[in-house]
C-alpha cells in the first residue's frame, strides 16, 4: 500500500492496522456520540442548554490530561490509549436503558450524563497518551502523508455508516430504533481499539534523559512563548468546531425540521469533509508549512459562518444546501485542526512531549467545554429575547454563528504569530502552490 520514501521504513509496516482502526472509531462515532446522541436527546424531550452540557463533557474532560502525563509514563503510552479506548465504548450501554425512563426527564438526563461523562473521561485518557505514542510509531517526514492516507480509507467507511443509519431511522419510528446504530457501533469502537495493539513503541518511559520532573516538565512547556501563542489559536479553532458540532444539527433540526436520518447522514459529511482535508492538507504541510494553508482555511471558515445567516427553511434545493455547509464544515474547521495538529507533532521536543502535548489538549477542552455549556444557555435565552442589528432582528443562531466568526479571527491571528521553521507567509505560500501547479505537465 505504501509508496512512500521515509527514513524510517520499519515503523510502516502495521499502519494498516492503524488506518483501520481510525475507520472504525469513526464509525463507532458516527453512529453513538455525534449527531445520534444530539438527535436522540432532542427526541427523548431534553432542552438545548441539558444537550449543550452533554456535549461540554468530552471537552470538559481534556483537562484530565495534565493529571493523566505520570500514568502514561508509568505504564506506557500504548496501554494507557488502548484500555481507555475499549472502556469507553462500555460506558455507552447505558444509552440503551434510557429509554425505559422516559416519563422522568431528570432520570434520563443523569443516565445520559453519567454515560457520556465516563465517555468522556476514558476518551482523554486514551487520546492523552495516544497522540504522543503518535510521535513514535509515525515517522517525522511523512506525518502529513500518513493523515491523508487516513482520510482516504475513512470515508467509504464514513459514507457506508451513516447512509445505512439514515435508511434505518427515517424508515422506523420511536426511540428503539437508535438501539441497533448504538449496538453496532460500540462493537466497532471496541473492534478499533484492539487493532492498535499491534502498533509499535508506547512502552513505559524509564530514566529518560533531561527529565525535570511531573511538575518542573510542565512549566517548562507552558514558559514557552511560541507555544503559548500556538494554544491560544488552537484552543478558540476547537471551541468554535465544538459548539457547531451541536448547535448546527440543532439549528437544521429545530428551524428547519429535517427529518433525523437525513441529518444524521449529512451531519457526517463533517467527518468526510475533515477526512479530505487530512489528504489536501497533509502533503501542503510536509512541503510549505503550517501558516498559510492554515490562514486560509480560517479566512474561509469565517466567510461560511456568515453565510450560514441567510440560509432557512425556504433556501432552494435545501438538503443539497445543508450537506454542501456540514462537508465545509468539516473540510475547513477539522482541516485547520489537523494542521495544528501535524504543527504540535513536528514542533513539541520528544524529550518533555508528554507535557507539552497534554497541556495543549487540556487547555482546548477547557475552553471548549466551557463556550459550550454557555451556549447552549445563551441560544435559550436569546429564544426569548431579540437581538436588533442594522433594523434586522437576529436569532438565537444566527447570533451564535457572527460568535464564532469572532473566535475564529482571533484564532486566525494568533497562528500568524506563530514562529515555524521552515514555513512561508501566506502570500508566500499561494504564489508557491500556484507556481508548482502550472509546471505540471
């Protein structure tokens, strides 16, 4: 499968087994804590700030990485990130007892917390310690090519899970129609985890060398002044790709009432969209850096939250309208992640990236979770209120959506700042792409 040059071609040889498991969580997602779980909250009776506090845990939980650097160093990054993984998906059974107590609308928002708070807390832990282990088992030189590969195996997985989950719930009636999309796809989150082990290196870390201590790391990586920069942008990109991942179902759902297969099917065009980007963007990086595709992405980013004001229940052909919005949405919110991300991986130093790297995933959750918990309370509250700009009254939405516009200029500003060896200013950067296509043949 692999054409690809790199320096350390031993570390390629079970990549496959992890494509295929990040095909398989994304399905394990697409059909449990993604739309599904927003879909079924809104049909159980629960109200937007209860489903924006369901949806704050797994950010809110990130925070858990800063605590979780000394039981990754203890027993290894590799065990940490597969036993987390697995026990995860267990935590989502109780998604199949809400139900029974849907006349107490107390009881199923407690069932519904607890389930996605020990969600939450194994999926930190697992991703704390995985993307570290990523430093090791994942080449420097062809990080970017690897990521897009993976986006190229994911979404015919991704088209075929949500498609088969659009014509099973627009088909039936009642909530024991989400039992068997929850069934499967816990069996496929457990499938995903057990294909890591056979993954390379996240064992046990012992007398490394220039180790300062838990504490002494993790004020070493928070002085860093470039990287700090680096948080401020990344932590406002994930806010903003945290609070659309619900309010934008609900917006198509509670406005527009489109029905919940069909949203649940183009709702996954974010993950599509995030997986192409991985491809476009993963090969841009490995030759030009991380700052202009990233600065374009955002620019992007910010003309597509405005457009979102003028779309509504009579926009022609709407369906096409609603997919084409969540593919961008992924394509550039998740694009401009994964740029992020490949910059932390290229940029963290491997002896201290365990603190580096948790400190940046926990301070996105941070952020995230709160701006979620408080959106949903501000689109309640802007239900009852009016917001007058210009002799145009606003909805709670559209309010929401010029919010995230905001965020992401700010985020966008902080990444130019940032200082990348070997990165090219964004006019740089087209005049750069634009010349190396006209010499293709």
């Amino acid at each position: 499968m692999y054409k690809l040059i790199s320096s350390e071609p031993e570390k390629l040889k079970f990549m496959n087994y992890f494509h295929f498991s990040t095909a398989l969580q994304m399905c394990a997602v697409i059909g449990t804590v993604a739309a599904p779980l927003t879909l079924y909250s809104v049909e159980l009776g629960l109200n937007s700030d209860e489903i924006g506090i369901l949806g704050s845990l797994m950010a809110f939980c990130q925070v858990l990485a800063l605590i979780s650097i000394p039981v990754t160093i203890y027993f290894g990054s590799k065990l940490v990130s597969i036993t987390a993984l697995f026990t995860r998906y267990i935590f989502l059974v109780i998604f199949l007892l809400v139900p029974f107590y849907k006349e107490n609308l107390t009881i199923v928002f407690y069932l519904l917390f607890f389930s996605m708070l020990m969600f939450a807390i194994c999926r930190s832990l697992s991703e704390a310690a995985f993307v570290p282990w990523m430093q090791e088992f994942i080449p420097r030189d062809v990080r970017g090519r690897i990521i897009g590969i993976n986006g190229i195996i994911c979404t015919p997985f991704a088209l075929a899970t949500s498609y088969g989950i659009k014509i099973w719930l627009d088909s039936r009636v009642g909530l024991e129609r989400f039992y068997p999309v929850f069934i499967i796809a816990i069996l496929l989150g457990l499938i995903s985890a057990l294909l890591l082990i056979k993954m390379q290196g996240g064992e046990k870390i012992i007398n490394r060398e220039n180790d300062q201590g838990y504490i002494k790391n993790l004020f070493t990586a928070s002085k860093d002044k470039n990287f700090n920069l680096f948080l401020i942008s990344s932590g406002t990109q994930y806010l903003v790709i945290t609070v659309l991942a619900i309010f934008l179902t609900l917006f198509f759902k509670i406005r527009m009432n489109i029905p919940t297969g069909e949203l649940v099917f183009s709702s996954t065009l974010v993950l599509i969209g995030g997986t192409c980007s991985g491809f476009v963007v993963g090969k841009i990086t490995d030759n030009y850096g991380c700052r202009g595709i990233r600065v374009i992405f955002q620019s992007l980013q910010i003309i597509l939250l405005l457009v979102l004001l003028f779309i509504d229940s009579d926009t022609p052909y709407l369906s096409y309208v609603i997919g084409v919005v969540f593919f961008l949405f992924g394509f550039l919110m998740w694009g401009s992640a994964s740029i992020g991300y490949i910059f932390m991986l290229n940029y963290v130093p491997s002896n201290n990236k365990e603190s580096f790297m948790s400190l940046a995933y926990s301070l996105d959750g941070l952020i995230a979770g709160i701006t979620t918990v408080l959106a949903g309370y501000l689109i309640l509250w802007l239900d009852t209120s009016n917001i007058v700009v210009l002799g145009t009254t606003l909805g709670s939405y559209e309010v929401l959506f010029i919010i995230c516009a905001f965020i992401i200029l700010v985020s966008m500003n902080a990444f130019i700042l940032i200082k990348e060896e070997g990165a090219m200013g964004v006019r740089t950067f087209l005049r750069q792409l634009i010349f190396s296509r006209r010499q293709l043949p």
